[in-house]
C-alpha cells in the first residue's frame, strides 16, 4: 500500500486558486483512474477534475464553498494494484447510465445468513451534510419529488446510485421506518443549502448590481399581432436547416435596428473612471435558466444578422449554457441584456441590470386579450415588456424613449426588415 497526494493543478488562463464546488467521492471510497472527483469552480469556469490513480480515497482537503490555492494538497490516496485488481474483472460493480464508476472490493466468500427483514437504512450523509449522490441522481429525485435521505444506499460508503432511486420509487417511497404521507403531518424540517459556485457568483454580481446602480424600471405593453402573422408564416416556410422562430430574434433584431438613435443605451458604465462606453456593436446576452443557475450567454453583433442567423446564433449559444460547454467568448461582452420570463409570462417585473451594463429588458408571455381598436373591442395578441436602466447614466425620458421606438417596431414589424 502506498500514499499519494494529488495537488490541485494549474487549470490555467492565469488561475491561482479555486473554489470547490462539490466533492464526488468522500473519505473510504474506492475510485479508478479518471474517475471524477471534485468541481472546482474558478473566475473562468467549472472544472471537473479526474482521480490520478486507482485506489481508496484516504483524505479530502477542503470543503464544498473552501479556496484551495493550485498547488496544495486536494486528496491524499491509499494506492494499491489489490485495489482493483485487473485480472478479477467479477470484483468490479457494473457502472451505471450517467453515475461514477465506483470498482468494489468483494470480501472472502462466507456462508449465506438467513434472510431477514431489512433495517430502516437511509442514506450515509456527507460530512457537508449532504447526501453522497452523483448530481445526475440529484436531478431525478428532484424531477420525482423525493428526498433523497430517505433513500438506502448500497454504493460505497452509502452512496445512492440508480438503482437504489428506481427501487424506492418503484416501492412508492415504502421503505422501513419511512413516515406515512398525510395531509395532516407537519414540517418542520430545516434544510441549510450553502451559496457555492455558481449561485455564489450571482449573489455577488446581483449585489454589486443593486448596491451601485440605482435602477428605474418602465412598463410597457406591446400588440404583437402583426408580428405573430408574420413568425408563424415564417416557420410555416422554413426548411429543414433553419431554426424555429420565437419573438426572441424579432426583438433582438428590432433593438439591434433602433440602438443607433438610442446610443446610451446600449453601452458600459465604468462608475470608477467616470466613463460611459457607448458601443457601436450590439451584442446581446440572454439570461439563461440552466441546471447549475443563471448563465447570461451573449449572441454577438446583432446588428449584421438576419432573423434565421439570430435564431440559429441563439439556439446554439443556450444551448451550450445549459449543457455545460459554453466557452468564456460564449458567456462574456455583451452590451444589452434581454430576460425572457417564457411560458411563466407574469404581467410586469424589475429586472437586475447586468452590470456593468445601463439597461435590461424584460419579456413577458404573449396572450390574446380584449382590447379597444377603431372603436370596437377585438382580439388582439398582447405582450407585456418589463425594462431597467441605470438611472446614473439613462434620463427617464430616454428610457422611454428606446421602449416606445422598440414597440413601434414590433407592433409594424415591416419596420424590423427596411
């Protein structure tokens, strides 16, 4: 048997230190080679860095929210060939869709025991406080509605795999000591959840944003009647390599089209130089609901698209938020952000500007509503739009101003295209 210390390497672009994010093994757990063990999140990204060797996790350093600076220890390792031995494949659980690969030692055969009854077995708690789970099983048991605590675990050192979820579930969550569901039990559980990684870099951005800028929000409500004709005959003609339309390309394109006349708009506050950068192009980040949190992708000069270009620009950009392979250019520079509420909708909202940027727009769900035209009550397809700007650097006036420009532009949507 021998150690092995693994140090938390240079990740690169310049990184000294890293914030660990979470720990995918725990002390006693057998890993092989390349095996994840622990997220580390820097100022550039999350990584998920692999075991160095095959062997039983001895010591972690560092707990979930900790800096550890590159270089100093991260795991120290029991390294052994006995570990995993090659030659005994039979010794090796079968991994599992989505899950670490865990080998298991297999103790020297013993005489069967007489089966008895299992004893009420939760799941080991880290000591983080968490239950030990690969985030793909986080995910189902929140999609499922169950608490994962209340699930036996049979990996090492108790951890849940699939298997366990998919037999709890299958058994309607009946497990021994279990406590009834009713309506008439009351919570009173606590559950203290840790602002790590990402979630903690919103908190420091959204508080940087409402401690330095003082916001003013403006409300508007748009007919997108015009426009809607026009988005559905649109994706009726497209062809297989075009993306299906939304109203998000419309408006990006609109803004794109109308932020010449509405330069302060579209640009950067530096609050410590006095200096407002007004920029020509228009790269317009897309706040982005994702598993891990708030990503704001950016779709870069707007302004040279067309709406099919938009679409496909957009579509790819979310897309690489959401699964994890954004690049820093993906997720970095743009000059207006626009915040799509989607199917949750809402009538109004007061959204946080991206700093350092000077303005933000809302957008609401799209409905047919009674409305008031030439006299007569008809139906009409309505959108409510929700703004913010920086009220440092963007009068009222001119506030306004960018969102009656844009609503003129989506209501005769011809205006978009001329």
């Amino acid at each position: 048997m021998s150690k092995h210390v693994f140090k938390l390497p240079d990740i690169g672009e310049g990184v000294v230190e890293g914030e660990v994010v979470q720990w995918h093994v725990a002390a006693g757990d057998v890993v092989s080679e390349d095996d994840p063990i622990v997220d580390v999140m820097t100022d550039k990204a999350t990584v998920t860095i692999p075991s160095p060797v095959t062997g039983v996790v001895n010591s972690l350093s560092g707990g979930v929210g900790e800096m550890v600076a590159v270089g100093s220890t991260l795991v120290e390792f029991d390294s052994d060939s006995a570990a995993a031995p090659a030659s005994e494949p039979e010794t090796v659980a079968e991994p599992e869709p989505e899950e670490e690969s865990v080998p298991v030692v297999k103790p020297e055969p013993t005489p069967a025991p007489t089966p008895a009854a299992p004893e009420p077995v939760v799941a080991s708690i880290a000591p983080s406080g968490k239950v030990l789970a690969s985030p793909a099983i986080r995910r189902r048991a929140r999609e499922a509605g169950v608490d994962l605590a209340q699930v036996r675990g049979s990996g090492p050192a108790g951890r849940v795999r699939h298997a366990d979820l998919d037999a709890y579930i299958a058994a309607d969550g009946a497990i021994s000591g279990a406590a009834p569901s009713s309506y008439s039990t009351k919570r009173t559980e606590v559950t203290e959840v840790k602002v790590v990684g990402l979630r903690r870099k919103i908190a420091e951005q959204m508080t940087i944003s409402k401690r330095t800028i003082p916001h003013f929000s403006y409300f508007e409500e748009v007919d997108v009647t015009e426009l809607e004709a026009l988005r559905q005959m649109l994706n009726s003609s497209r062809d297989e390599s075009q993306p299906k339309l939304t109203y998000l390309p419309f408006i990006m394109l609109a803004l794109s089209k109308i932020m010449p006349d509405h330069p302060e708009c579209n640009a950067h506050y530096d609050d410590q130089g006095g200096v407002v950068a007004r920029h020509g192009a228009v790269h317009i980040g897309i706040a982005t609901q994702t598993e891990r949190g708030l990503y704001v992708p950016v779709v870069k000069h707007v302004e040279a698209m067309d709406a099919w270009q938009a679409a496909a620009e957009l579509q790819r950009v979310a897309g690489a938020a959401r699964n994890g392979t954004a690049s820093l250019d993906d997720l970095t520079g743009s000059t207006f952000t626009i915040t799509s509420l989607g199917r949750d909708g809402g009538l109004g909202a007061t959204p946080i500007i991206n700093h350092p940027e000077v303005a933000i727009l809302g957008v609401h769900k799209a409905r047919d509503m009674p409305v008031a035209k030439d006299g007569q009550v008809v139906v009409r397809r309505i959108m409510n739009l929700s703004s913010s700007f920086d009220h440092r650097v963007v009068d009222g006036a001119d506030g306004a101003a960018l969102v009656q420009h844009l609503r003129r532009m989506l209501e005769h949507p011809a205006l978009i295209f001329m």
